[in-house]
C-alpha cells in the first residue's frame, strides 16, 4: 500500500476517471473481428472509465456510399453496440456526423499533418490498391480527421485493435507537434490494445485480417450471422493437415481458431491444447464455431428488439451528442484561439 500524507481534514476529491475516446465505421456489417477487437473493449471499460464512443460516419463516405445504405448501416451499428454492451447511460454515445467540432477540428489538424506521414499510412496504401477509381482527398487526410475525433475530447486512451496502431501513433505525433508550437492543449493520448484476440483472422486467408470487405463472405463472422451460417464457416475455415490443436508459428489457421475460442471461453491456450489432445480439427471447429454462436446468439436478440424503436434509437443519439458537443466545444475554441481564427 502507497503511504499518503494527509494535510487537510478536507475529504479527498474523488481520483478524475480516465477518458477514452473510440469509434466504428457504419461501413455495412460488423464482423467477430470488430467484436472481439473492439466492441467487448468498449463494454468493459465503461465501469472504470470515462467513456465517449461514436459511430464514425463521416470516415465512412472516404469511400463512396449509397445514402439511405449509409443511413441504415449507422442506425444499425448503433443499436448493435447497444445490444452489444454498451450503455448510453453510463457513456456518451452518438453520431459523429451530429458534432459539428469534429470537421471543424480535422481541418485545422490537416494542416499540422505532413504529406509525407499520411503517405505512409497503410490502411491508406491499402483502400487506394482497392478503390483506385476514387482516391480521394479524403481517404488520404483519413487519419487527420481520426486525430480530431480523439483529440476533441481530451482522450487519455483509445481501445482498438491492432489494425489501428499507425493512426494512433501519428495522432500522438499531431497533438505533440501542435502542443509543441502552443503550449499544452491536447492530451497525448495511448492506443490500448488488447492481448488477447486483437487480431481476428481471415478464416480462408489467416495472413489477412478479417475484414467484411473481403468478397468471399465465408472468410469472416458477421455479428448478425445465424447460428447455422455460423456454424458452416467454422467447418470451412482453413487450417492445415497436421490434425494437432497447438498453438506455433505456421499454423495460422488454427492459432486463429484458438484465438477466437480463447477470447470466447476464457481459456487459455493450454487448457484448449489439453482439451483437443487425440481429438481431429471436426472436433475443434465445432467447439469454436458454437463458443461463438453462445457469445453472439442473445446480442442478436437484443438488436433486434432495439431496432423495432427507432424513435428511441434516435433519442439516445441526440442526448449522447448533446453532452459530446459540450466536451467538443471547449477543446476547438481553445484550439481556435490558439491559432488565431476570428470567432
Ligand atoms: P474500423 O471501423 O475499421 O474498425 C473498428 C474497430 O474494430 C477493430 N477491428 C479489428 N480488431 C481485431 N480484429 C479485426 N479483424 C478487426 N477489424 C477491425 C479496429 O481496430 C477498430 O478498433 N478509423 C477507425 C474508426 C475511427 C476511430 C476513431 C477509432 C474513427 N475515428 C477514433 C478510434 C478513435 C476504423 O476505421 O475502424
């Protein structure tokens, strides 16, 4: 135990919570990726922190969208998040389109940003190989307008997964720049990225993430998936012909199989190597395949309740943006005023 000297018989305030600021793409359908990298990061921290979550619509139209798709994929995602944990009572929760600091500060942040660091960015290098029609200006200053999201509000840390760790570091190089030239204004915050299962394997292409843009719809787990289409994809996922459930380097199919069903059980890799010893990958994958329809299965439920009132959805959106906007306001007034914009 730490010795603390007390001076005053004042009580002592209550230790300030932590602030964490993250967001998701409405860019279609989560997958188990997103979930278990993610979405179950966000539930958890709530109790401990000070959270802010946004859906992130306006990252989505870097690459073109359908407008009424984008509208309904955002609706979606929010009430997935809800069913999935996260709770608008205990955090704020909205759309990012609907705080107008969020342009307004990636803005100002673009120009604190070097051509030369966004040119290194692969998620960038990445969508331009897969959008090459529509490279636009946007997709290459993406992670400017990510800095901003963070930044508004002051975050001390930001769960994500691994996918996420370049834009989080050049978001630390932005606001140590900015607070470089004007003196502290930014809080420099950390990526947090979880050990276990951060990484969400392509289960036809383990040496891919698993990402719901890959045209092969069994290569990933959406989180609305049935239990049987669940199911089927586990069997068909690749592995290799060893018949051995262990965890070692060039076995990517299956280290992705136990990563899935470590981050859904619980166990740990030995405890799953013990339990799969003299037993064939059938076995494996059926046991995978239903730890993850157990996880899945009562967020599905729960969605679909949310997703019969979309007044309320609505409601939620607007009361979380309402106090993001507070949060948001005081950080670019500063950051205005810093730089010497006329209000
Ligand atoms: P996005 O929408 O692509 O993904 C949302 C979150 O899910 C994580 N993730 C994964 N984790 C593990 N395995 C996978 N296969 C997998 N696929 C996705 C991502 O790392 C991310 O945490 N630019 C961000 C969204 C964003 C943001 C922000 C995040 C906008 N502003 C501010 C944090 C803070 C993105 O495109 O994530």
């Amino acid at each position: 135990m730490e010795e603390k000297i007390i001076t005053s018989n004042q009580p002592e305030a209550p230790a300030k919570k932590k602030r964490i600021f993250s967001a998701i793409q409405p860019s279609g359908q989560m997958t188990l990726g997103n979930y278990l990298g993610a979405i179950r990061n966000w539930v958890e921290m709530q109790d401990e922190f000070d959270c802010v979550y946004a859906t992130a619509n306006l990252h989505a139209i870097t690459v073109r969208q359908d407008p009424k798709k984008l509208k309904e994929n955002t609706v979606n995602l929010f009430a997935l998040l809800i069913a999935s944990g996260v709770d608008p009572e205990k955090s704020i929760f909205f759309h990012q389109s609907q705080v107008a600091a969020h342009a307004e500060l990636a803005w100002v942040l673009e120009t604190y940003t070097q051509f030369g660091e966004l040119s290194r960015m692969t998620q960038f290098k990445d969508k331009s190989a897969r959008h090459a029609d529509n490279i636009n200006a946007g997709l290459f200053t993406y992670p400017s307008l990510m800095a901003a999201d963070i930044l508004l509000y002051q975050a001390d840390m930001v769960p994500v997964g691994e996918d996420q760790r370049q834009h989080l570091e050049l978001t630390r190089d932005i606001a140590e720049r900015f607070n470089g030239i004007y003196g502290k204004t930014f809080v420099v915050p950390e990526a947090y990225i979880k050990k276990n299962a951060a990484r969400v394997r392509n289960l036809l292409d383990p040496s891919k993430k698993m990402s719901k843009s890959d045209p092969n719809t069994k290569s990933f787990i959406l989180m609305t998936d049935e239990p049987a289409t669940i199911m089927k994809k586990f069997r068909s996922a690749v592995t290799d012909s060893e018949a051995s459930v262990r965890y070692a380097e060039g076995k990517d199919g299956i280290n992705n199989l136990m990563e899935i069903y470590s981050a859904c059980t619980g166990k740990s890799y030995e405890q799953i190597e013990d339990e799969f010893r003299g037993k064939g990958y059938g076995d494996f994958k059926t046991a995978v395949g239903e730890s993850v329809v157990a996880v899945l299965e009562p967020i599905q439920i729960r969605y679909k309740e949310l997703l019969s009132d979309k007044k309320h959805l609505e409601e939620l959106a607007r009361n979380g943006a309402a106090s993001a906007e507070r949060i948001a306001r005081r950080t670019i007034e500063k950051v205005y005023k810093k730089v010497g914009l006329v209000r």
